[in-house]
C-alpha cells in the first residue's frame, strides 16, 4: 500500500475505464478556471490596494520639513547629553558652563582673526581689480581721441 500514490487517474485510461480521458481533461478544466477565478481576485485585491494607497497619499500630503526638523531635535539632544557630562564631570553646572566659555573663548578668537585677515583680502582684491579697470578704461579712452 503506496500513501503517497494518487488516487485520481493518470492521463492514460486506467483499466481500459471509460470516461477517464473525459475525467482528466475536467479536472484539468475546473484547475484551469481555478487560477483564472484566482489571478482575477489577486489583480483586483491589488487594484484596490493600490487605489486606497493613492487616496491615502492624496488625503495627506507630504511633508518635506520632518527631516529637518529631526535634525533639529537631534541637535538639541547632543547639547543636553554635553551639558549634564560636562556638569557631572565638573563636579557642577556652573563649573562646567565655564569651562564651556572658555573653549568658545578660545575658539572665536582665532575665528575672528581669519574672518578678518579673509575680508581685507578680499577688499585689496577688490580694490586692484578697480584700478586694472580704470587703467584699461583710461588707456582705451585716450586711443580712441588721438587718433
């Protein structure tokens, strides 16, 4: 006795039965419009899925400003984590917004230099590229009216 062995008759006639080609060929039928009924319900879930995802998008726009304000948030986090290490590791939170002051002391001076030591560059720049126009303006001038 076979358990895995089908029961249901093969393509060719079993026992010279009549009617098994006309069984098979139902079975393969009824398998056929199976799928059909099956891939017509599968689209039409999937139709209507996509159109309540649609109509989801359309009720709420979205947003394009929650990234930045996450940024913001994590920022704002980072600070409050370095205030309470620094008032714990200095034994207070006065002491440790001192020790704050002074590092942005000593960060904004040299800051300040290089911003200063950037702008009168930039002007000399400026100032040179002012006197080459009026030289070539001046020296244009004067070839045209002695001519």
């Amino acid at each position: 006795m076979n358990l895995f062995r089908s029961t249901a008759p093969s393509d060719a006639n079993v026992d010279g039965a009549p009617g098994a080609d006309a069984y098979v060929k139902g079975q393969r039928d009824a398998h056929a419009a199976d799928r059909s009924t099956l891939n017509e319900r599968n689209s039409a879930v999937r139709e209507a899925y996509d159109r309540g995802r649609r109509d989801e998008r359309a009720r709420r726009p979205r947003r394009h400003s929650a990234p930045f304000f996450t940024f913001i948030v994590l920022v704002a986090a980072l600070v409050g984590v370095g205030a309470i290490y620094l008032g714990v590791s200095q034994g207070s939170f006065g002491r440790g917004g001192q020790v704050v002051d002074q590092k942005l002391a000593g960060v904004a001076q040299p800051a300040t230099q290089a911003t200063r030591s950037a702008a009168d560059r930039a002007a000399d720049a400026l100032q040179n590229a002012g006197q080459r126009i009026k030289q070539t303006a001046g020296d244009t001038n004067t070839a045209s009216s002695g001519g």
